[in-house]
C-alpha cells in the first residue's frame, strides 16, 4: 500500500491544502534547513491537522533532548531520523520512529537489519540523504 506524506510545511494554507488533498502524513522540519520550524510554529500547524493525519518531525543528528521537546509538545507521532544516527541512538530516544537510509550498496541493505523503527524510507543511489524525497523500502532485507 502507498501512503503519501508531504514534508516542509510552513504555512497553515499549505497544511490545510495537504490535509484536503488526503494525505497520510504531514512533515514537520526541525533539522537545519530553509523548511526548518520551530516547536511553537509546529504546534501551531499542527492543530489544523486532523487525528487521522499521521505528525512527522524529521531531525538530523539532532539531541535526544530537543526531539523529545517537539514530539510532545507539538505533538508529534513519529520522529524521523534523516542523519547518521546509530541503532544505539535510537534504542536511547525510544520513540516511534522512521529511519531514512541512503542505499548505495548491498552492504547499506544489509546494514538495515540492525535498525528496528517502525518504518524505513531509503534514498536512492547518487542522491543526497538530506532534503530529498525518499522512498519507501519495501519487502525483504
């Protein structure tokens, strides 16, 4: 099954927009990036988001401390792990999760066995892991 999130969001007609357009899954950027919120801000877009409208705040090798802070008080459903976390890292923050994966190689699938998030998106060989679209890894390691 496809689901469709759409990430970035700054500005409550975008947020609007998305939900009547039936998305799954809205993303909220808290890593540094031109899309980049604040907690406040997100709080303040996530209330025009709907309970059936899954709440992604996407982090780069951010602080336990900082991603804890938004998922509860924006609130947010998974946090979305797109840098160089380790499983440990992960293991240690203990939320619902996405990891996003560059997959250059057979050894980068491989290497997905160790991670346990709820869901894995992976990036294409040649493209960047941070600020690009991902696709969703589906099917056996």
């Amino acid at each position: 099954m496809t689901k469709v999130k759409i990430c970035g969001l700054m500005e409550p007609p975008h947020v609007q927009a998305a939900v009547e357009a039936g998305v799954d899954a809205v993303g909220f950027v808290f890593a540094p990036s031109r899309r980049r919120v604040a907690i406040e801000q997100a709080k303040e877009l996530a209330r025009l988001v709907p309970d059936h409208v899954i709440k992604i705040g996407v982090f780069v090798n951010a602080e336990r401390e900082e991603m804890e802070q938004a998922f509860l008080e924006v609130p947010l459903d998974y946090i979305q792990y797109h840098g160089d976390e380790t499983v440990e890292f992960m293991e240690f923050v203990a939320l619902p999760s996405i990891k996003v994966l560059s997959v250059r190689d057979v050894e980068d699938v491989k290497e997905r066995k160790r991670f346990k998030p709820n869901m894995f998106y992976s990036i294409p060989l040649g493209q960047n892991s941070v600020g690009v679209a991902a696709r969703r890894l589906i099917g056996a390691y």
